[in-house]
C-alpha cells in the first residue's frame, strides 16, 4: 500500500502499536498501516436502535438567557469544542448527557492527556449551537465534535468554514455535510448500499419497494435506485404509502406475484408492525419473497414479527456497542443512548490523531485518509465530501432474533462477502 508522504511520521510512530487504557479494564488503541481503531475490544450480543436522529429534534421555541453548561475535561495541548444538547426547553436532555459521557468516556480511555474538551450546550437550537462554536473557537479550539441536529450543525458549520476549522457533526442529513464538516452519523444510504450490494450477490434480479411518504423514504428510495441500477437489478414497482394507504400499497406489491424476488422496506421500527399485518394480509412474506430493510429493523419489536421472519437488514455488528455499553454503565450506573456511540469514536479519534499526528492532526489529508478508522461500530471513514462510509453486516432476522449472515468487513481494502 503507498502511504502519502506527509502520512510518513503516523506510520513510523504508530506502525504495530499498542496503548493500553484506563477505565473498564484493558482496552486496545490499534493503529496498523494507516487503520486506526478507536473502538473497544470485545464481542456480545444485543440489539441495536440506528433512527434518524434529526427526527427528534425539539421545535424551535423563543429561549431566554439560559444557563452557561460549558465545562472542561482534561488538559491537553490539542483543544477540541464538544458541542451537545445537553439541555432542551422541558429541562435536561437525556441524548445530550448521553453524548457528553461518552466523551468522558473516550478521554478517560485513551490513555493520555493528549486534549482538552470544552464541552458547550448548545440548548438544543441553533442560535446557541452558533454561540457555542464561537465560544469554543475563541477558547482555542482546533477541531468541533457535534452537534447533533441538522439546523445546529449548519449553524455550527458557518462559523467553523470562517476560522477554518473542521467538523465532525452527529447529523442524518447529508445536505449539512461538505468540505471540512464531516458526519459521523448512521447514514441511510450506507444501509441502502449494504443491503440491495448484498442481494445482487445472493442472485436477486427482480425487486420492488414499498416507501413510506416521509424524509427518510425519499432519501432511501433515491439510494434504492441507484443501488439497484449500479447491481442490474431491475425495480418492478415503487409504492409509496402512507399509514391510511399502506394496506393497499402492499396489495399492489403483492400483485406482482413471481415477478419479484425482493422487496425493499426502508421503515422505521414504530411503524413495523402494521406494516407487518399489512404484508400478512397480503400473503407475503419471508418465504414467498425476499424482504429487504435497514438498520432501523434492528430493534426487538421489529425482531419479532411474524411477516419479518427471514428478512435481511443491513446494520453494524452488535459487539463493540455491547462492550461500551457495559463500560459506559460501570462509569454512569446507566444505559447509553445508542448514537452514544458517535461521540465515544468522535473523541477517541481526536484523541488518537492528537497523540500521532502533531500539528497535521485535524487536516483535511488526515481525517479523509481511505484506510479509515475503526470505531465502536466498525470501520468507518469521511468521505471528501463530508459524508462517511461504514463498514455494515447484513443479518437475517430467525426466531426472533438477529442473526449475521455476511459479516461486516475490517478494512476498506477487503469487502464483505456472504458467508
């Protein structure tokens, strides 16, 4: 592999070395070739919730003066603005502590004091998450981690883009990403890929969708097609649905008969199951025709239902989230949020990149390196753009379960086959 030169002093510090870190036992911070891990060690089993983390962003409301949440950890020469909401007009922001501790987490981990966090509220809108970014910044802050939703971090990225400063945000929307902000969120086109990649190598030739009318059915569906066209899959029928229609959408599907092979279902896991009742009164399921999700489907509700039997769904593996999990619990004497996990990497790879990388730390050559990062999740990496990519497995859902049937690949150099 043909390392890029200003990688060179990465490569001869980091090459085949380990740190061991504190809190929750050994943990290893691996970095070979130009694949740096930020996750835990480990492996279990559980299940996974990946929704649109934009969705619940609170409506926007007049905010008085609030309170000043700012706060310092560690003491680091690389400062690092950690904005999250840690508070909401209704009080306290569970999500938002959720991220503020796994950040924690990941410095008390790392094994170093390679950086200083200031941790900024940013009230949950987007007036304050601008006033956090500058408050960051004029404290010295090289790198901005957060926020969280979408009308934030574009704040957030105006402020940034004016010092020159890189982002890494927790928003879904991809329209927020660009040059020098990046997203570390879970991103519905990475499961569309994964999953509609996975069905063309299983032989699937003929497919159809059934797409509910909401923001991530148009941002699926697009994705779906430009999958299937990129696969030579041919799309027999798209429906699209709303709750009131929803019966007669899957009818029309289910019409098709032997037409189709597979169909494609990029819902959220509230809605399942009267989606499920509508494909059971419409004869279909995992045994007529091939079903087709996302990561949303990895919750137990969905796991559950009957007409979800057999059907694949592409998502990361559940280890590494299992394993900080248990962590993030003997620290905090409570569960995480699941997109805990964006901060936990976010923090860990500012910390990592601090220790290796000296004054090139946070450039654009080093976070849009291609061999990518490893994370709680897997591996991960930013695209240029702003967008990342994720390595995913695609599990079949048996008895009520999640059961991996093509494992997510460990680097970006390999991909994952159906095994």
């Amino acid at each position: 592999m043909t390392r890029p030169p200003s990688m060179e002093g990465w490569w001869r510090e980091a090459s085949g070395s380990l740190l061991k870190c504190r809190a929750g036992g050994v943990r290893a911070l691996w970095i070979v070739g130009l694949c740096l891990s930020v996750a835990a060690c480990g492996s279990t089993t559980g299940t996974l919730f990946h929704g649109p983390v934009d969705a619940v962003a609170p409506a926007p409301q007049a905010q008085t003066a609030p309170p000043d949440r700012s706060e310092q950890i560690g003491s680091g020469p690389a400062r690092v603005a950690l904005i999250v909401p840690l508070t909401q007009a209704s009080g306290p922001s569970v999500v938002g502590t959720s991220l503020r501790n796994a950040a924690e987490l990941a410095y008390l981990e790392a094994g170093g004091n390679d950086v200083t966090l200031l941790v900024k509220d940013d009230h949950s809108n987007p007036d304050s998450a601008r006033e956090a970014a500058q408050a960051g910044l004029s404290e010295g802050a090289e790198l901005i981690i957060g926020p969280l939703f979408a009308s934030s971090v574009r704040e957030v990225g105006k402020v940034a883009r004016g010092a020159g400063k890189p982002v890494i945000a927790f928003s879904t929307d991809t329209s927020t990403a660009g040059q020098g902000l990046y997203l570390l969120s879970f991103l519905i086109e990475n499961y569309v890929d994964r999953i509609v990649d996975f069905a063309a190598s299983k032989g699937k030739k003929s497919i159809a969708a059934l797409i509910p009318e909401n923001d991530y059915g148009r941002v699926a569906e697009t994705e779906f097609q430009q999958a299937a066209a990129r696969n030579n899959i041919r799309v027999m029928s798209i429906e699209h649905y709303e709750p009131r229609t929803m019966a007669e959408a899957t009818q029309k599907i289910a019409a098709l008969h032997d037409q189709i092979d597979s169909l494609f279902i990029p819902e959220q896991a509230d809605a399942m199951q009267a989606l499920s009742q509508a494909l059971t009164a419409a004869g279909l399921n995992g045994k007529q025709v091939q079903i087709l999700g996302t990561g949303l489907w990895n919750d137990a509700r969905v796991l559950k239902l009957p007409a979800l039997q057999e059907a694949w769904f592409a998502a990361p593996e559940n280890g590494g989230f299992n394993a900080f999990a248990d962590r993030y619990r003997a620290k905090y004497h409570t569960d995480p949020t699941r997109i805990a996990t964006l901060a936990y990497d976010a923090v860990s790879l500012a910390a990592a990149l601090a220790h290796t990388q000296g004054s090139q730390r946070y450039s654009q050559n080093v976070l849009t390196n291609r061999s990518g990062f490893n994370g709680a999740d897997g591996i991960f990496r930013f695209r240029p753009d702003g967008t990342n990519e994720r390595g995913l497995s695609v599990l079949q859902i048996n008895n009520g379960a999640a059961v991996p049937i093509s494992p997510a690949p460990h680097s970006f150099s390999s991909t994952a086959s159906a095994t």
